[in-house]
C-alpha cells in the first residue's frame, strides 16, 4: 500500500537539516570540519577519477571505433554500387578481343536480319581517344521507310551497344516507294577495363 508523503514535510525536515548545519558550522568554525571536508573532497575526486572517468573514455573509444566502422561499411556499399554501375556499362560495349570485324560483322548481321541488301558498305574507321577506340562505318541503302525503321531500332537496341550516329534519307524519283538511305553506324570499344 503506498504511503503519501507530504511535500512541505520532507522540505521543512531537510531545510532544518541545513540550518542545523550552518548554525553548527557558524558555533563551532570551519577549522573543526577541515579534515572531514578533505576527505569528502578528496572522496568525491576518488569516484570522479576511479569510477566516472574510465567508462567515459571506454565508451568515447568505442563510439569511434563505431563511427570508423560505419565509414568503411558506407564506403563500401558506394565502392560496390560504383563498381556495378562500372560492369553495367561495361556489358554494353564490346570487348577489345572482338575489335577488328565486331562492328561490321553485326550491321551486316542486322541487315541480313531484316531482309536488306547494302548497295555501298564503307570500311571501319577508327580513333583512339583517352583509352576509347570509337569506330565508325556507312551503310547506303535503297529501301521502303518502314523496313528502314525497323532496321533502326534493331541498330539502337543491340547488345553491345550501336550507335547510329548520322541519317540522311531521299526519296527515290524513279522507284515509287522506295527511299535512299545513308546511315552512319559507330560503337566504342574500351581498352582497358577497370575492375
């Protein structure tokens, strides 16, 4: 059963208390109490030093050892995602062992896909820029636009990646229906890829 204890109870008891010990203090001098308030200072210096302190410093190491770890996991999971971004775009691009018939042989594969037949296919050319090797090739072509759209999106959609870079289409006087089409396809190929 809980008691209920009065407030101005307990206040008058303690502010009786400290007056006894002030009017105590006052009759008798501090000189007698010196030894006692050494002692309890050097008590509660004792427990600051030997019981307060050394959990601090243990929990402030601590806290940087947490803080260091969380750092490194952080910088790990960006290491990671940097490095998955990286590899995605590197399965985009052709490797450096397929460099020399890679770009013609899959816009010739890609028009024999579609059914089409070049009238001119211009040879490779290549240009080495800060660890790029980008190459390029023309296609010319007589076809109806709606055979060339498809071929175009078949070119834009190619794992690894094409790229039509140029477009010029005509139409042809003397075949009703048909369009001349010259296209400009290129890729990039990495030198060195970095893991």
């Amino acid at each position: 059963m809980a008691q209920n204890i009065d407030p101005k109870v307990v206040l008058g008891a303690i502010g009786d208390e400290v007056n006894l010990f002030i009017n105590t203090l006052r009759d008798k001098g501090g000189k007698r109490f010196g030894r006692a308030f050494v002692v309890a200072g050097f008590m509660v210096f004792a427990a600051y030093a030997g019981v307060y302190m050394p959990p601090q410093a243990k929990s402030a190491r601590l806290q940087s050892q947490i803080d260091k770890a969380k750092a490194l996991s952080d910088f790990g999971d960006r290491y990671k995602d940097l490095r998955d971004q990286l590899n995605a775009a590197y399965k985009g691009l052709p490797a450096i062992g397929d460099r020399e018939q890679w770009l013609s042989n899959s816009v010739r594969d890609s028009l024999s896909v579609a059914g089409l037949v070049t009238e001119d296919f211009k040879p490779v050319r290549e240009q080495e820029m800060n660890g790029l090797i980008f190459q390029a090739s023309g296609v010319t072509l007589t076809l109806k636009f709606s055979e060339f759209f498809d071929w175009l999106l078949r070119i834009e959609s190619a794992k690894p990646m094409l790229h039509v870079q140029s477009i010029e289409i005509s139409k042809k006087k003397e075949q009703v229906g048909l369009n001349g089409a010259a296209a400009e396809i290129a890729t990039v190929i990495p030198k060195k890829r970095f893991r």
